[in-house]
C-alpha cells in the first residue's frame, strides 16, 4: 500500500478514531470544529487529516460519525485480517498477549515464540508460546506479516534478522537498539524508558 | 528546562546513547560518520543532533566515545534523579515495574497505585503498590513530577486530573484515549495496538 499520507497524519487517525468511538451512540453529526477541540488540536489540521480518509464533511452539520468512523477503520485497513506473531514472552511480551487492543484494527497476534523452555507449550491469552526457532514455519503457516519483538536488547538483532529472513514485513520493536534490516522492511520502535526521560528533559 | 531543541531530535539522543554504549569498551574515538552508517542516519543530521549537547568532534578522529556519552546523559539529565509514580496495575503496569530500564535514564518509579483490593499492599519489582485515593500524598512524599498512567481508557481521564491537581508535571499515557490536561503539564502518548496498525498500514 502506497499512499501520499505523511505518516504524522497516519499516527493521528487512531486518535480520531478512538475519540469518534467514545461518543453517546446517538450523536449523528460531527463537525471538524467539534473534533479539533476536544482533542486540542487546530481545526485546519484535522480536516486536512480526515480529508485524506475518503470521508467528507457536508456544509453546517459537519461529518456523519458513523461514516467517518468507518472511513477511517477502512483506511487504517481495520477490517482486513493481519496476522501478527510476537517474539519475547517476559513481562512485556505476556502483557501484550493479554491485551486486547489489537482486535479493533484486524489484528491478530497468532502465535508467541520464546527460548525460555520453561515457557514453551504453555499458553498467555489464549496464545500458545512456542519455541523460537519455529518463527518461520509459523510465519509461513499463518501469513503473518507483522511481528512484535520484545526480547532484551542483546537479542534483537540476532531475532530481528530470523524474522526478516522468515518473510516479515513489519516489526514493531521493544528493544532499546536500532536494528538493521532491509529496506523492504518497515520497523518502528517504542522505547518506554526513552519516552519516560524525553518526556522528564521536556519539563 | 527550556531549550531549542527540537523534539525529533531529542527523541534520537537515546537512540545515540544506547549505540554508544554497545560499543566495545576499547573503543576510544567514533566519527560522526560511523554513527550515522551504523543506525541508518544521515551524516548531517547526526552531527547536527549531538551539536545541542556540549559535545564536540574532533578534526579527523570524531567525538571521544566516553565523553559523548556523558554530554548525551548530562543532556537527557540521566544524572539528576527524578522520582515516578504508576497508575494502573494490570499487565502493562506489572511489566514496567518489573522492566529495569529506567534506571540509565535516572528514573525511579517509586510506588504505584491501583484500585483492586486484591494488589494493594503487594508488590512488584520491588515496588509497594497501594491504593489509589493515596496518590496526593505520595507525589508529595517523593517529590515525584512524572507519572506513568496504565489504567484502562474509560478511567484515564478521571486518573489523569487526580495527578494533575496532586502536582504531577508530565505524563506518559498508555491508555488509547486522547487526555485534557493544562498547558503546564506535559503529557505524551504510546499507544502500542494504534503503533502496530500504523505499522501495519505502511505495509
């Protein structure tokens, strides 16, 4: 999928989304206006935003909610199926399996890998833990395309590389190391205690 | 701390700092050339991030590697201790209490509090976890100006105004909803299922 979106308008159009879903169910309309202030943000910015998704707004009433919410969940791909496996079963990778979160954007995490062998063959949220080096017959098996890695740092590289070799096309990364990987493979990072000290120096 | 940086660049110090110091120990000088081939970053746009902190390369042998990494640390304040709180005891909250990384940044989360009678007055990581109606009272004990908000979306707002009104100064949210706080207090969002479908959108 290529599109002309910047990918800072990408990242705000689960924040409309989640916003536009925590309205009373009888709120038929809503305005740019209306959005840009409960979310603090100019309302040239999110019309700009929402105009990308193929939602329009109609003169005086603004947007129908229930089209731009599914406008939106059409362009963030919401209702097509993604299957995701995720690499590194400890505090963080069991927190994941149990979240629930990823449903709503037609994600699905499939399948956990670990190398832990204590870990291996039980099951967190329903997702069994297998052991790692059988990442690629699951990739394969499942069509995933996304994975989540969430191993020490020392690991990542090492995991990274298998799961790039295996056919993974996305990898969202926990690790606190930039890691290499070809072009053909988008990887994002989230760095929990950088975020945290960012976010101190900013005060 | 005001300073002219922007923020992009000051979310890639870490990125930085954790190369860095994955180095090997014999490693004396680093080139702002090498950092740069080795995270997959322009030249320019390295020499231009590590020029907001103190430090300096050198003509020909680049930037001394200890030093570097004590301008980035002095820069990110990883020497001046700041005291965290956690809100929100579930799975996410439990893996950040547990997770050791804080602490290069001279974060300590020194309590967290939840709701559930059953996890007041156990603890994890070694971290007290206690009610959350004493969350006043504990910033004010430790002096603490960041917190750590993981409760579910539909209490993130109510929980986010109690840290607000008890002195909190930043706030790294998890919760997927979009929070209303005063222009003082700085609040910065990781929404890990929102991250994925983006990733998954760039595919």
């Amino acid at each position: 999928m290529t599109r002309d979106i910047p990918e800072i308008s990408l990242q705000r159009l689960p924040i409309y989304l989640n916003y536009l879903k925590s309205l009373p169910e009888g709120d038929k309309y809503i305005s740019s206006g209306a959005i840009a202030a409960a979310l603090g943000m100019g309302e040239v910015l999110v019309r700009k935003d929402l105009a990308y998704t193929s939602s329009s707004g109609r003169p005086k009433v603004g947007y129908v909610r229930t089209e731009l919410i599914a406008a939106i969940e059409d362009y963030l791909g919401c209702n097509k199926k993604k299957n995701a496996i995720l690499v590194g079963v400890g505090g963080l990778g069991s927190a994941l399996l149990s979240y629930g979160g990823f449903a709503k954007y037609g994600i699905d995490i499939v399948e956990a890998f670990d190398s832990d062998p204590e870990k291996i063959g039980t099951s967190i949220g329903g997702k069994m833990i297998s052991v790692d080096s059988e990442v690629a017959s699951a990739v394969q098996k499942y069509g995933a395309v996304l994975a989540i890695l969430a191993v020490p740092a020392s690991a990542a590289q090492q995991v990274c590389d298998g799961l790039v070799g295996s056919g993974i096309k996305g990898i969202l990364n926990f690790a606190p190391v930039q890691l290499k990987s070809p072009e053909s493979v988008v990887v994002r990072n989230i760095d929990v205690a950088a975020s945290l000290a960012i976010l101190a120096s900013l005060l």
